[in-house]
C-alpha cells in the first residue's frame, strides 16, 4: 500500500490522469462524445500542469517521471479507444498508417520492460512535442472532424520519438529519468559512469 503522504501536488495532478480514465470509459460506453471530449482535454492539461508544477516548485522526482508516464500512457489508450468508437470511420480509413505508427510504441514498451522491468520515463523533447501534436491533433478531431496534415504530422513525430526512446533504452544499462534526448544523453553523467564502471 502506497504512502500517499509522501506524494506532491504534481504527483496528483498525474494520478488524475489514472483515476480519469475509468469515467473516460464510461462516457464513451454512454457516448457522450463531448462530455469525453471536455474530460479528455482536462486530463492532456494536466499533463502539462504537473511537469510545470514539479520544475517550478523543484519537486522532479524518478518516482514523479514514472507515474506521470504511467498516466500519459493510460490517457493515450483511453484516447484510442474513444476514436475507435466515436470515430470509426476515420480510424477505418486510416488503420494501415496507425497500425504502422503503433508497432514501433508497441515495440518500445517490450523492449523496455524486458530491459528494466517497466516503462521508460525518458520525456525528452522529443516526446514532448509529440505529446502536444497528438493531443491537438485528438481533440480537434473529436470536436471539429479530421485535420489530415496534423495527422500525418502526428504519425511522422510518433515515429521518431519512439526511435530516440529505443535508442535511448539501449544507451542506458540502468533505468533513469528525464533525459532530453539522444544529443544530452551522450553527455550524461549517469550514463558515462555507467560506461565507466563496466
């Protein structure tokens, strides 16, 4: 049992994203297309309130990063199953390309837990900003219809941020949090002791 004590505000902001995706499911179960909407649009804000919050307030932590992670990935599933339902022709019609783009994460997360045990909390910028192209890219989609250019945009930066995430897992023998990316990680301390104490 967890001792919620010891979790900070931006700890709770990410944990809403976990506690949001069961009301998600069953609005889309009602299909209550705008309601899930509005929620969805709440939990991607919070994604950005919490890593903010922790920055601002110093409070980063590897068990902060994990759980945010844990959070962004429950929100993205949740978020799938809403266009699957609300969106099924759109999905349909573009099954091969999202098949294409979500082979890569599939095999990103494998490659992680057999290496580690669990996921990755690299959030590099990378994944930021392919965070924010998906987010932009699903809600505009539920409320106004199919932006393909955003789309396509989506699909090509999924696509690179999961190949930095795979290059990373295999530059870094131990787990470790908040990593810019490929160009910092060759300068990380954590990974050069690694190395040096091979």
């Amino acid at each position: 049992m967890p001792d919620f004590k010891k979790f900070n505000i931006a700890d709770w902001f990410s944990f809403y994203r976990i506690i949001a995706v069961p009301i998600l499911l069953l609005f889309i179960w009602l299909e209550e297309r705008q309601i899930f909407a509005w929620l969805l649009g709440l939990s991607y804000a919070t994604d950005a309130i919490d890593g903010f919050i922790a920055r601002k307030l110093k409070i980063t932590s590897a068990r902060g990063s994990q759980l945010d992670s844990y959070g962004d990935q429950m929100t993205l599933v949740v978020a799938l199953i809403g266009l699957l339902v609300f969106e099924t022709t759109f999905m349909r019609e573009n099954f091969v390309l999202i098949i294409i783009a979500f082979i890569p994460y599939i095999l990103q997360m494998i490659i992680a837990f057999r290496k580690y045990g669990k996921a990755t909390a690299f959030h590099t910028y990378l994944a930021k900003l392919s965070a924010i192209v998906q987010a932009v890219f699903i809600l505009w989609l539920l409320f106004f219809g199919p932006v393909y250019w955003l789309f396509y945009s989506m699909i090509v930066i999924g696509i690179l941020e999961t190949a930095e995430e795979i290059t990373l897992i295999f530059m870094y023998d131990k787990w470790v949090a908040g990593v810019r990316g490929i160009y910092w990680a060759l300068r990380d301390k954590r990974r050069l002791m690694e190395e040096s104490g091979k």
